[in-house]
C-alpha cells in the first residue's frame, strides 16, 4: 500500500531518493497519517502541512548528529514517522505507545523535548554553541510556528542568537497568520541571489576584509543591506535587525524549492533564518478548508472527511465556564475577558462573540495575560484570564509581582487542571495548588461540579483584593443540573460536609471529592459504617473548622487530583505538625513523577483516584483502626 514509506525506517533510507520520489513519500506519509489519526487522533493539521518540510530536512541534514529542535511538537509526525517509529505511530498518545510530542528518551532523533511554546530556538542555540565550543561539527535547526513566535521566549532567544556567532538555522514555518505578502517575481529573484553560493562568498569577503570599524558599518548599511531593504515587505528587515541573515518567504509544500534552499543554506555560517509559508491540513481536504477545527479534530472517517461527534453525558467544565461568563457579563460590564490563545479551548471564545470590545485574546503570551490583566484590575475592571493549568507556571512571576503584592483582584481560571490525558507529562495541571499556594493573598478554588464552578466564578465578580485562582480538569462534569440555578457566593475558604461517619475523616477537592464519597458511600452500605466526607473547595485560605473536626477521627486521607507533595495533603501536614493529638494522615494524589500519555481514566487510576483504589484503601485502614 505504501511503496516507499514500508522502505523508510531512518533518515538514511531517504538520501538516495530522487526528488520524484521524495514527492511520492511526502504523500504517502500524509496518506498514512490520516489513516493513523481517524481512528487515533491527534494533533493532525500543523503536521500535514509540515510534511515536506520535515522530509527536505532529515534529506538535507545528517539527523540524529545534526539536531532538529521542534517547537511545540504540533507539526513533528512526519518526523516521528521517517525515524523509526512509522509501525508504533499507529499508537501516538496512547499508554503503550508513544508520545504525541518529541521526547529525548523515546528516540535519539527527538534532540530536545517539547510540548510547550517558544521553546526551540533558546534550545536550538544551546545546541549551536555547544557545537562551537566542542568542535564537533553539529549543526542546530529551531523550526517554528509563527503562532509560537508570538511567545516572550522565542523572541529573548532571537535576541541572543543574533548577537552571537553560532551556527543556527531557525525556520518560521508561517502557517497561519503571515508577516506579510509574497513579493511575487522579484521576491523569487531575490531569493535566488541571497542563497546562491557566490552571492554568499562575495559577501562574506567584503564582510571580514573589512575589519571593525566605520568602513564596515557604512558597507552594512548602504550596500550589503541593500537586500534586505528591498524585500522589508517580506517582513525580512526585523529578523535582520536582529542580527539574522533572512531569507524567505519560500512556499514550504514547494519540495523541490525547499530542498534547493535548504541545501544552500546549510553551507552558510551564522545565525540563519528562513521564511517559509505552509498550508495547515495540506494535502487533505478537509483540513485544508478547516485548519482550525482540524489541528485536533479527534476521530473521523478518512475518507469523506465526516467527524465523528462525540456524544457527552454531561456539560465540559470549559463549556460551563464559557456560558456563565457571558451571562455574568451582560449583568457586570466591567467583566473582561484575557485568554493567551486559548479562546475555543477555555470557552472564551463564545464570551469573545457576544462582548468582543472586552475580550482579549493576546497570542501565546502567558506572563503578558496575567500582567496585562493586572492593568485591567489596576484600573477598575474585572478580569477573568483563563489559562491552561500547565502553561500558567509561565506567569508564576507575574502572578506573584503583578497580581498578589497589589492585592488586585484578579480572576485566574485554570483549565485542564489536574491529569489531561493523551497530551501526556507536558500538559498535565498537576502543580498549580503546590506552586501557589506558597504566595501570600492568593486563594485557591477547586470546584467538584459544574454548580459549583458557577457559584465560584459569581464569587470572583465581587472580589475585592485578588488573586481568586479557579482551578477545573479538562473534559465532561458530573452531570449536576446548573443552568437554572441561583447565583450564590461561596465565601471564601470555606469547605462542606457531604456526609457523616467515624473513624476516618476523608477530605477531598475537586472532582475527585465525588469518587471519594461513592467509594465511601460503598463502604458504609457493605459495612454499615464509614468515614465523614468533606468537600475542601479551598486549598487556601483551608476551613479550620473541618480539620478540626476531623482531627478528632484517628486518621485522614486527603484526596486530590494535582501534585501530592505541596498540595493539599502538605497544607493538612502542616496544619497538624508538632501536635501531640495529630491524626494519622495518608495522601492520595499525583505522585512524583511524570504521568505518562494515556485515558485520563486510567491515569487517574495509576494515582488511586479512582472509586474502586479509594475503596480498597479505606476498606483496609477502617479495618486497622
């Protein structure tokens, strides 16, 4: 069925094709990443259109000692595919299979692990300097997305790289949103005299015979830019501003251009960078009418392209959280709304449709979110930012300088907090309660239904110093009827009794709580005893009350879907530390360690999250005691 790609099992495979050939490998790969992902989604679009990119690339460069730094790891599948993995990709996300990200330990190809923005070229440059110093001759490519060059990060590393005199090649692989227009005919001319070998040597003699001084700065910038003045359309004159010899844009799905290109460009020295425009989903087309659907489009049918709906049982915390905060704003016009590329994630973008004058969505920039947010607060409005879980550890600072040492009062949603599932260890919200609880005047809510998700975000629109972070998992709720319930403020750092009992005392936050009380539920129904539940809703400020109470029971078990060292189970630690009357106390949580990809079922199972673990754990400590 696949002529050449059954013949690919490295990179080595590729270096005798022919162009015509590697054309047919190019859709080949395509073909099969689309049987693979309709059955066993992932993050498909960005990869289609990066396939002959990553092919000109592993064709050119002498891959795993030349390193390929992929930012993101969106558009990596075709890389994944050609390095060995093409049988087990059939199993990308998925517990016996492999990451849906590049990883340094599933294969010596993957030269640096991503999964979170603007990463590559920092790393890409750690790479190129570390050739430089050791001498070996390796030579370091950073590939990224222009929705990723929004991010602070890639920008610091612009910034250094081009001031440096390392051998780096950074792609912008503009899929999206473009700099600006091809130039047409002259851009084509252009492009073929700054690649072509003896444009690069009558330049690179000038330059260094030259030596420092006014001579040279004059030549720079009355003839050697000459070039760059011409193609500023191109958007070309702010990379070299920087520092980096530009060239582009070239059309990325032009395989024959890309390789020509690329190949010229591997001879050069200096840090490098080449503009290229690819089509998200190309190749198919669904995915090419649809880009924005199709970057995940979960399952499909390959061949009509039809998507298969997934039917929920119940509400998405995300779709709660964008409902109510439409509602709550036609009431409130000081409520705003700050996402950092995150819009139909989150569900804000449905808030983004019905208020767009007090929505903002400012690209993947999360430490700018949470300060600009801060502005906001500063200046009498009502901010609700929503951020993954994960991707809110880059605004730790923020959080800490900007929002709590003003008091300001700042609604921070955490979306996919806890396990997430198939993106795997760089997406789970494991740390949010252990990270920030340390920081004076935050407070920290974890709501374990959809009502009282909504009852905390009516909480956050009378705040009156902040932060208030929210912190929810990705995916389906309880089922608990919410939409036609009164709005009622949860005061803050106060937790429920959600049932009676002895002996143990099980105090839970989140949604998790509801595993903990069926389980517990079980128990007394088979024994005819068992423990109190309580419901924390707070990490910080905790109720003092309830562990009190249950302080007098001879042991707790503290339950959590975020990290066991810091979170809840710490602050229970240390209410009680160096009391003599001190229960004992068990955690359940996130271990430490990184959780693998896989079912956030089975996740949460590994954990002893799950009914059937809390179970078996209370059965044995009530049996003990």
């Amino acid at each position: 069925m696949y002529e050449l790609l059954e013949r690919v099992n490295s990179p080595e495979d590729i270096k005798g094709f022919s162009i015509g050939q590697l054309r047919q490998l190019c859709g080949e790969i395509r073909e099969y990443m689309v049987e693979c992902c309709a059955v066993n989604p992932g993050h498909l679009g960005s990869s289609l259109g990066a396939v002959e990119l990553i092919v000109a690339l592993h064709y050119i460069y002498n891959t795993p000692k030349d390193k390929l730094v992929f930012d993101v790891g969106h558009q990596a599948y075709a890389h994944k595919i050609i390095t060995g993995r093409r049988e087990i990709f059939r199993k990308n996300r998925t517990r016996e299979g492999i990451s849906g990200f590049p990883r340094r330990d599933e294969s010596p190809y993957d030269a640096f692990g991503t999964g979170h923005s603007s990463t590559s070229i920092s790393a890409a440059l750690g790479f190129a300097e570390a050739a430089r110093i050791t001498g070996s001759g390796e030579k370091a490519v950073a590939i990224i997305g222009d929705g990723a060059l929004t991010g602070g990060l890639a920008w610091e590393g612009l910034n250094n790289a081009g001031s440096s005199k390392a051998n780096l090649l950074v792609i912008l692989n503009d899929n999206n949103i473009s700099i600006d227009q091809n130039i047409g005919a002259l851009h084509d001319y252009l492009l073929q005299i700054t690649t072509h070998p003896v444009y690069n040597r009558v330049k690179n003699k000038i330059w260094h015979s030259l030596g420092e001084g006014k001579t040279r700065d004059w030549v720079q910038k009355r003839v050697i830019d000459t070039k760059s003045n011409l193609v500023r359309g191109s958007g070309g004159a702010l990379f070299e501003s920087l520092g980096f010899r530009y060239f582009g844009p070239v059309d990325g799905n032009d395989l024959e251009q890309l390789t020509a290109t690329l190949e010229r460009l591997n001879n050069l020295q200096g840090p490098r960078l080449l503009h290229i425009h690819t089509r998200k989903g190309c190749g198919y087309a669904p995915a090419e009418a649809d880009p924005t659907t199709w970057h995940a489009p979960g399952r499909f049918d390959a061949a009509t392209g039809e998507r298969i709906k997934t039917v929920y049982p119940a509400d998405r915390y995300q779709d709660v959280f964008g409902e109510v905060l439409e509602d709550l704003a036609r009431q409130d016009d000081r409520i705003v709304g700050v996402t950092p590329a995150m819009a139909s994630g989150c569900g804000m973008s449905r808030f983004g449709a019905a208020f767009p004058d007090r929505f903002f969505d400012v690209g993947i920039e999360e430490g700018h979110a949470v300060t600009f947010s801060a502005g906001l607060a500063a200046a009498g409005l009502k901010p609700f930012c929503n951020i993954y879980s994960s991707f809110s550890q880059r605004a730790y600072d923020n959080i800490i300088h900007d929002i709590a040492l003003q008091n300001l009062p700042v609604v921070l949603c955490f979306d996919r907090a806890g396990l997430v599932g198939e993106d795997g260890a760089t997406h789970h919200g494991c740390y949010d309660m252990a990270a920030y609880r340390s920081i004076p005047g935050v407070v920290i809510a974890a709501p374990r239904n959809e009502l009282e998700l909504k009852n905390l975000l009516f909480t956050g629109t009378n705040l009156t110093g902040g932060p208030l972070i929210i912190r929810y998992p990705r995916g389906m709720g309880e089922g608990v009827q919410w939409r036609k319930a009164i709005y009622k403020s949860v005061p803050l750092g106060q937790g429920e009794k959600l049932m009676e009992g002895r002996k143990v005392a099980i105090l839970g936050i989140g949604p998790v709580v509801n595993r903990a009380l069926a389980a517990a539920k079980r128990h007394k129904a088979d024994y005819w005893d068992g423990p109190s539940v309580y419901d924390m809703r707070f990490v910080k400020p905790l109720d003092t009350g309830i562990l009190e109470e249950a302080g007098k029971c001879k042991a707790i078990i503290t339950v959590e879907d975020g990290s066991l060292k810091g979170g809840l189970f710490g602050a229970v630690c240390e209410y009680f530390a160096g009391r003599e009357d001190a229960p004992i106390i068990k955690g359940v949580g996130i271990p430490d360690r990184y959780m693998a990809q896989d079912t956030q079922k089975n996740q949460l199972a590994d954990c002893g999250l799950d009914e059937e673990s809390l179970y078996e754990l209370l059965l044995g400590m009530m049996k003990n005691l």
